[in-house]
C-alpha cells in the first residue's frame, strides 16, 4: 500500500510562500495555502498571483483547479488538517534595521493553538541566528512535541519558479532529525517531478541545471547559512560598484576589470556587476538584519556597513556622472532642470513586479527632485511603483511613449526590451540623446554608431564627444 503524502500548511502567501505552495501543490501535495490579505487571497482563488512572476499563473491556476492548492485566510480549517507547516510570512525590518519578527512569532502561537501533537513546523521565512532556539522554547511549553525545522529559501526573484525546481541546495537545521528528512523529502519529490512541473508553468528545462544538494545541519547553522549568503551575494555587488567608481577615475573599464577577476574560480564572476545598486526585499533588509543580530552578539560588522554605504551611494553617483557630462567638471546642481527624461525600468530587477527598495525608483525620484520632466516605463511594475513615485513623474504605456522627446534616457532596471532599445526607430534625433545605462547591459558601440552619446557605471569607453572625456580626468575624481 502506497503511503499517504503529508498534507501541508502554507503561512503567509507572498513571493516565497505562493511559489513554494504552487510548486506543491503541482507536485501532488495537498496544499492549504493561508492568506489573510483579501486582495491577495481573491486573486490566488481566482488562480493567479497578485506579482508577477515568470511561470506562477499557470501553476496557480492548475494547482486551484484540480483542487491540490486550497486557498482559505483561516488557520481552523488549514493547520489542524496538516502534516507540516511552512512559515513563509513577511520578516520586514524596523526603523533600526533589525529584523521585524512579530509576524512570524504570531504565526507560531496561532499554529500552536491548532496542530495536532508531532506535526512538523517549518520555518521558511529569513530570521536572524537564535530565532529557531526561541520558537523552540514557546513550543516547548506544550505538551504537542512540535518538531521544529529551519528550512531557508535560497530563490530568487524573476525566477522563482525554476530556482524551486532546479535548486542546488536544501538546508535544513532542527534537532529532530527524522523531521528535516520528511521536508528534504519533500523536496526530493519535486525533483523527481520537476520536468513536468516546468512544463505545467510553461519554462524551459535549464540546459545545466545545478545539482542538488541536501543538508542537514544545526539549527543555529541553518538561519545563519541563509542570512550570511545573502549578505555575501550583496558585498560583492559592492566590492564591483567600489571598483567601478575607481575604472571611472582610472581609464579602466569595469567589465574587463570583473571578467577578469570572475575568471577565477575561487572568486567567480555572478554577482559582479557594477551598476545603480541592488534593492528588493532581501538584501538590503539581510544586511541590515545581520548587522543588528551581530551587534547582539558583540560582534561588529564593520563590512557589511561599508556594503550598506557604498550601494546606497551608487544612485547618487551615476546622478553626478550625468551631471558632469551636460554641465562639465562642475556638475551643476541645476544641470538637470526643465531636461526631458525617459526611466525605463523601475523594479528593483528583471524579471519582477517588485519595487521594494528599487534603486530605480531612487533615480527616477532624484531626478524629478532635481526639476527635470521624467516619463517612465516599466513593463510590469507601473502599478506597485505608483505610491512611491514623485507626482511629477508621469508613466507612461510604451517605452516609445517614455522616450519621446527625450534628451536623457536611463536604462534604469535590465529588462530584455530595454536591452534590445532601437535609437533609430524610438527617437528622430538620436544624436541629440545621452542614454545612461544603470545596469551596464548595453552594447555602447551600438549606442555610439547612430550617433547617441554613452554613459556606464566603470566604463571606459572613447564616445565621440568630447564632454564625454571630462569625467576621465583627474579633476573629476
């Protein structure tokens, strides 16, 4: 007799919670996918994600239809019901930078009330080291035996979907070792099953997928493991960004710099581009956590401040690299005024609907502070970027619409139709424009051969304006 799969909980429906639970639920678990957001749970009941990302739709549709995924905002009906539980809610940080961790002890307390002894609770949401020995402790009070196990999610954005499927590694800490191996077999069963699971959301097999990795470690060595990879994914974004500001200065060019040093295969090349900065609702919030969570343990995390400083910085700097190209050495606080501007992009990524700390957003922002017209574009995230745009700012439907009449065009979020941007057939004078690219995706000879002028973040590139080589000369630095 085939043995029953467990049924699973799911707590907290956002990026890592629906795609987890879709996933699941396509793999043939019984999933209760809880949400107490009205706006949200509507839209997963009518199977579709409320952001977007590549492959969700169908999985949710699938998984509501054949009745796998089942999505309710009452944990009554849900957690008694289940085998496992995943704590997927939202870990925001406070005004201090430390981590906000009420949601997820109050979804421990109210899961408390309703499982069943010997369920399995599984923590999949981001929390600093010690969290887990505190969860512990409040089920410990009760005579259930909860077992208790740190899962982190190591997805991305953009491609969330696939990172579910072809992950390289699950780590699990707990000190019931018979419960981490049920939710690696969890995941093991998606590997079985991905194939068609990639299939059911419309995504390609990965050519050289990742093989993966299950671990078993400490409790203690699962929070930190998650925290720590971010925060380390973020300082090299910055060591490239430091660098890129010293090409600037030097007459290097970053991207030969990072190819270079990525060659090596101690250090490798992902997570060396220099451009505008990383965002989102990960790194900057893990940084800032781990900072907090080492304070508490009396260690000082003077790198991961610089990481904060210098990717805050990475806005404002292009900004002054602008301004030197339209007014000179000087830079000109008003070099912007009355200057028609195009911001295609406004996520904080490709790939996502997501604006939470966008360093695009900061640019379009500065921008409109700094008098200029902007027109901006984004060909997913215009109604998530709305209540933190300026007002002046106008959005626009069409990149053709944000570029008209543009005299500065910033390529602020690599999205694929911004890197494929045709001059000749978006403007009527492109030799008139200065296209800024913030994510150093663009090819500058083919910006330069219809005549536009070209600025990279770290890019040493001989542009056939003259005010082009003002910012190369000592004086600039």
């Amino acid at each position: 007799m085939a043995q029953r799969k467990p049924i699973i909980t799911i707590i907290g429906c956002g990026y890592v919670g629906l795609t987890l639970g879709a996933v699941l639920a396509n793999a043939d678990y019984t999933v209760h996918a809880i949400e107490i957001n009205p706006k949200r749970l509507k839209a997963i009941k009518a199977g579709r994600s409320f952001f977007y990302e590549a492959g969700a739709d169908p999985l949710i549709a699938r998984a509501v239809s054949t009745g796998n995924l089942i999505p309710t905002d009452t944990f009554a009906t849900a957690i008694p019901a289940s085998d496992i539980v995943f704590s997927c809610v939202g870990t925001p940080d406070n005004a201090d930078g430390s981590s906000n961790l009420s949601y997820v002890f109050d979804a421990a307390n109210q899961a408390l009330e309703l499982m069943r002894p010997h369920t399995i609770y599984v923590q999949k949401s981001t929390v600093p080291v010690g969290t887990g020995a505190k969860i512990e402790g409040l089920f410990s009070a009760s005579s259930k035996q909860i077992h208790y196990v740190s899962c982190p999610e190591f997805s991305r954005e953009g491609t969330a979907i696939l990172d579910t499927l072809w992950f390289d590694r699950v780590v699990t800490g707990a000190h019931n070792q018979a419960s981490a191996r049920k939710v690696l077999d969890l995941h093991r069963t998606i590997e079985k099953q991905r194939c068609a699971i990639a299939g059911y959301a419309g995504l390609p097999v990965p050519a050289d997928p990742p093989r993966a990795q299950y671990m078993m470690v400490g409790r203690a060595s699962a929070e930190l493991i998650k925290v720590s990879a971010n925060a380390f994914l973020a300082l090299k974004i910055s060591f490239a960004n430091s660098i890129a500001k010293l090409a600037d200065a030097s007459d290097a060019d970053i991207i030969e710099v990072m190819d270079g040093i990525g060659s090596d295969r101690r250090i490798g090349r992902a997570f060396l581009s220099a451009g505008r900065g990383y965002g989102g609702g990960c790194f900057p919030k893990d940084v800032s956590g781990l900072i907090r969570s080492a304070e508490d343990h009396g260690v000082d995390m003077d790198i991961m401040h610089a990481v904060t400083a210098i990717n805050n910085s990475m806005p404002h700097y292009i900004m002054q690299l602008v301004k030197r190209i339209l007014n000179g050495d000087a830079g000109s606080d008003n070099a912007l005024k009355d200057k028609r501007v195009a911001v295609l992009g406004l996520s904080f990524k490709a790939g996502t609907s997501d604006v939470r700390r966008s360093p695009a957003l900061v640019i379009a922002n500065t921008l409109a502070e700094q008098a200029a017209i902007v027109q901006a574009y984004d060909p997913e995230a215009m109604d998530e970027a709305t209540s933190t745009l300026d007002r002046s700012i106008t959005l626009t439907k069409s990149v053709e619409a944000a570029v008209k009449n543009a005299e500065i065009i910033f390529i602020a979020t690599d999205w694929p139709q911004f890197k494929a941007i045709d001059l000749k057939q978006l403007t009527t004078a492109p030799a008139k424009v200065l296209i800024v690219d913030c994510m150093n995706c663009l090819d500058p000879v083919m910006i330069t051969r219809v005549g536009a002028r070209y600025l990279g973040v770290g890019r040493h590139y001989a542009a056939p304006q003259d005010s082009y080589s003002k910012i190369r000369q000592p004086s600039a630095r």
